[in-house]
C-alpha cells in the first residue's frame, strides 16, 4: 500500500474505483488522536488508495470527499459530482446586525 502525497490524485482515483466496482469498493477513515493524524483509505480488494494527512485544515476537503461518496452510494455511480459540494446552501445563516447594547 502506497500513500498518495496529491488530494487531488487521491480524489479523482478514488471515484475512478468506486466507479468500476461500487459493489465491492470501501471508504475508511481513521484518526488517531495520539498522532493527529488522519488516515484515508479506499480500496476494492485488488488496489488500494491511501492518502495521509497531519494538516487540520484539510478537514473541509474530507468534508467533501465525504459528500461525493455519500452521493455516489446513495445515486449510483453515474451520478454527475459537480453539484455536490462540502456545505449545502440551505445551512447558512443570516448574520445578526445590530449586536450589542440597545440605546
């Protein structure tokens, strides 16, 4: 098993895996708290990916690459990917004006 340094190598062959076997391919993710550091790993039982990281901002790219495997488990594999993004729209809240003491 060898780890891929690029996010965005690891990303795009990991959807090219699933894709090809989506009946057999895994997402794991494991963290160790000890070490900080943040292992992802997606195999199908022939090939193996895993992509390692140490960096705290890199939780949003997870975020992400979660959401494309939730959609491409939940739609299918054919499922276009470029509307799935880390946060939906409907989440953001309106900013408060106004904080502070009323005089």
């Amino acid at each position: 098993m060898v780890y891929i340094t690029e996010w965005d190598k690891f990303v795009e062959q990991s959807i090219q895996l699933f894709r090809a076997d989506p009946d057999s391919t895994r997402y794991v993710m494991k963290y160790r708290h000890c070490d900080g550091k943040l292992v992802l790993k997606v195999t199908d039982n022939r090939q193996c990916l895993k992509y390692k990281t140490d960096q705290a901002q890199e939780a949003k790219k997870m975020e992400k690459l979660n959401n494309m495997f939730f959609a491409l488990m939940a739609r299918g594999p054919d499922v276009d990917l470029s509307e799935v993004t880390g946060k939906e729209q409907t989440d953001a809240q309106p900013s408060k004006k106004g904080r502070g003491r009323k005089q």
